[in-house]
C-alpha cells in the first residue's frame, strides 16, 4: 500500500451486496477493509481475492449489532491502514414478522445493526474525513425505505432512518468537503432470490419494468462511481437500484 492510496470500508462486506463492493472498490484502486460480523472465512476468501489481483485488503471483524462496535471498527481500520476515505455502511440484518407478533428485541436488534451502528460507524468515520477536508459515506438503505412492506416494520424502519441519516450528515457536512449519499437497491440476486420457486421469481418480476432481478455488480458500479471523484458535487442523495420499482 502506498501512502497516496485511498482506503474504503464496506461493512458486511464477506459475502453478498458487500463481497461485491469490495471488489469492485478494490478494482478502482482503493485499499479494501473487509468487514464481516460472524463468516471471518468468507471475509478472508474476499481479502484473498482482491490480493491474488494485485490488490490491498485487510479483514476486520466487528459484532455491528453493539454501535459501540462500530466506531470502534473504523477506529481499527486507521491504526491499521493509515486514514479512511470511503466509508460504505451495508451491514444489515432482519428480523421479519408481523408489527402486532414482533418482540421487542427483534425490533432493537434491526435498528441497533442497520441504522444504529451506521451512525456511530458514520460519526466516527467524519471525525478523521474533517481533518482531510475530503470523504465520501454511502449508506445502502433500500426500495422498501421509499415503499413499505408488510412483515418488516422493523427493517423498512431502520433503512428509512438511514435515509435521514443520509441527507442530515450531508447538510451538517458538506462544507467539509464530505458528501454523503443513499442507495435503495430493490430486488438483487443473492442465495435467498435463488431459492425462490419459478413461479415466485416471475410474480416479483412482473412488479419490475425491467423485467428482472438486479446485480450485486450493478449496485457496485454505483457505489464505486459515488466514491469517485466524479460524484464530488453529488450529496444528500437517495438513488434507486431496482429496475424501476419505485420510480419516485
């Protein structure tokens, strides 16, 4: 790693939406913290990947549904990797069910990883980029922050929240130099769309205008051009990845 490298972190990074990031980030140039919550394997497979192209990776492991954890995390990744300007927040869990069946640590599980751990990971993280003058935080937030839907009080309202977050962060510190923006992916191809019934895939398809199911590479390729120093005069933004689902 040299000295003018740029560093990013991708929480929740091992596998999924973030393993994608992180490579494609990787692929940029940056210098990938990868984070992962239980699958350290899968988080070093992801590091290793990166390395074998000739990469920079370090794997980080952090319980993000302690917020405390989170700060600390990002205060790890600039003992280890020198300074931090790429801060993608898509750790999330969930924990379905119904408003009136849902326990109320199912509630403050969802919240305290998906929104809670965003912000202490976000305050952290803006502590350093202010000394820079320069930084850039992502928060994968989702369709059904901007939508609804049943079964998901919890998540729909954790992921809303990080659109708030989003556009306060953007406006407290914009004069900084730091841009802070969304992405609302909707429905991504992942192991848990791959086990859907035929049938099942085609019913959410047809709610699609595209007719299809996104990428992790699609959301990526966001990710890595609001990174860039192309999306400089973008912030407080929330933009859609999802086939035209919410087009709002």
């Amino acid at each position: 790693m040299t000295e003018t490298q740029k560093v990013a972190l991708v929480t929740g990074s091992s596998r999924g939406l973030g393993r994608a990031m992180a490579l494609k980030l990787a692929q940029d140039g940056f210098a990938v913290a990868v984070h992962y919550g239980r699958g350290e394997a899968e988080a070093q497979q992801v590091a290793e990947e990166i390395r074998a192209a000739g990469g920079t990776a370090e794997v980080f492991g952090a319980d993000l549904s302690a917020p405390a954890k989170a700060g600390e995390l990002v205060e790890g990744v600039i003992a280890k990797l020198g300074r931090l300007d790429v801060l993608v927040n898509n750790a999330g869990i969930t924990r379905d069910g119904l408003a009136i069946r849902m326990k109320d640590e199912d509630w403050d599980a969802v919240l305290q990883t998906n929104l809670s751990s965003a912000f202490a990971a976000s305050r952290a993280a803006i502590k350093h980029m202010m000394k820079a003058r320069s930084g850039r935080i992502i928060n994968i937030s989702s369709v059904v922050a901007r939508a609804g839907n049943p079964g998901q009080a919890n998540y729909v309202a954790a992921k809303a929240g990080l659109i708030g977050l989003t556009k306060a962060l953007a406006k407290e510190y914009g004069a900084r130099g730091i841009t802070v923006n969304a992405i609302a992916p909707g429905f991504i191809e992942s192991d848990m769309t791959d086990k859907l019934p035929d049938d099942t895939k085609k019913q959410y398809q047809a709610n699609i205008p595209l007719g299809r199911f996104g990428t992790g590479e699609e959301v990526a390729a966001l990710v890595a051009f609001l990174a860039s120093d192309g999306a400089a005069y973008i912030t407080g933004q929330t933009i859609g990845v999802d086939g035209g689902m919410f087009a709002g």
